[in-house]
C-alpha cells in the first residue's frame, strides 16, 4: 500500500514542537470524543479508540485525564468537525480533517496553507472517493504468516496483513479495529507500535523528485494548524 505506518509516526514525532502538538491535538479529541457520549473509555467505544491511538504516541496521562475531566465538567467548549479535501503539486490528493470552534478561522488557514505552498483547495467529495476509511493495526516480534494464521482462526476480517521491518501491520475495516486489537492480545500482544483510525489512498501515486519538497512543505504546513488533527494524503514519499 505504499505507506510506512512507523516511518509516518516517527516523523509526526521526531521534534519536541511536534511532539507538543501532537499532546495538545490528542488532548482536544479526547475531550470532544468524552463529551459526545460517557466519559468511561468500557462504555464509550469512540473514546476507548482515541485512548488507544493515544497510547502508541506516548501522550501523558495528565493530558488524558485533563482533558476526560474536563468533559465531565459538562463545559460549554463546543468544536465542529470538518473535512476538507484538496490537490496538492502534480494532482496529488489531500484530505484534512479539523476540529475547531471557529469555522471560519480553520476554513481561512487551510485554504491559504493549500494556496501558499502549490495546492489549492477542491470541492466536497472531489477527493474522498478516491480513500478508504481503514483501522491500521501494527505489533512487533511476530510473523506475518503467524499473525495472518491467528486472525483467521480468531475469525476476525482483515483486508491487509504486510511486514514492516520489524512490524506486522493489519489493515481492516474500522469496525474490526477492537476485533483485531483483541485477537492479538491473545497472542500476548499488550503494546501496539501502530493503532490508528485513518484514510488509506485506493492507489498511491508518485511525484517526481523536484515536487517532493514542496509537497512535504504543503502536509507540514497543514499539520502545524492548530485546528488540524490528520492529514491524509496519496503519495509515495519512498520512505
């Protein structure tokens, strides 16, 4: 598929600044996730989810618990979720997914990052089509074939099972990501080195060499905006 889950986390993580932002987006979907049903991750599945993810980033449990109880407050902060969709150099195609409590302050930055660094934005369903919505599950220490032997046994329905270097990545529906999170419990699994909710391109494309640059200018400068959570993409970095 064309994409290296550990490379993209590492680099999502590689500096401090990053690392901050990354707490304070965590921090910020937890609450709106807590605040939409329980805040208990046993009876709200959603949330459960985001703890999960939270955990292979290593957030602190302050930033956690901070933001839980601050949805038990029963604070009025409300935030909209939004997806915006666009093409970046060489028809390459972007998703954006935000939440914000000002719409019209996101829609603005996300527009100009599109515009400033070789994008521009497109129309409600001009890229979505072209992604899949997909649970993306990795562990270390065991073998492809093992793990894939495991799932059919555990009758859980997987789409995808590659090797990463030393991670086995499962690819599955979103509705199995606890289906698959348990099956590999029962093979001891208690750490996951890649547990997200995400939009996989059907067809990753490559750009030449001289894009490259501007492209990674283009997601960078979409991922530093505050009101931004995931930027998903179809290209090929080779990484």
């Amino acid at each position: 598929m064309g994409r290296k889950w550990n490379n993209i986390k590492e680099k999502k993580a590689s500096k401090d600044a990053n690392t901050s932002r990354i707490y304070a987006k965590f921090g910020r979907e937890i609450y709106v996730v807590a605040k939409q049903g329980e805040p208990d991750p046993e009876s709200n599945q959603a949330l459960k989810v985001v703890l999960e993810r939270a955990k292979t980033y290593n957030v602190p449990k302050a930033i956690i618990d901070r933001a839980i109880e601050k949805a038990k407050g029963g604070l009025d902060e409300n935030y909209d979720e939004l997806r915006y969709e666009g093409f970046g150099p060489n028809g390459s195609m972007i998703i954006v997914d935000a939440l914000t409590n000002n719409v019209n302050r996101t829609a603005s930055d996300v527009r100009a990052a599109f515009g400033k660094n070789g994008g521009n934005m497109g129309v409600s369903g001009s890229v979505a089509y072209m992604f899949d919505a997909a649970a993306v599950i990795g562990v270390e220490g065991h073998s492809e074939d093992a793990v894939l032997e495991h799932m059919m046994e555990e009758d859980v329905d997987v789409k995808d099972i590659v090797q990463e270097d030393d991670t086995v990545i499962v690819h599955a529906d979103p509705e199995q990501f606890h289906a698959v999170q348990e099956a590999f419990k029962k093979l001891g699994v208690s750490e996951f080195s890649v547990a997200e909710l995400t939009m996989v391109a059907q067809n990753d494309v490559e750009i030449p060499e001289e894009s490259k640059d501007q492209f990674e200018k283009l997601v960078d400068a979409l991922e530093d905006l505050e009101d931004v959570q995931q930027v998903y993409h179809n290209v090929d970095l080779g990484e």
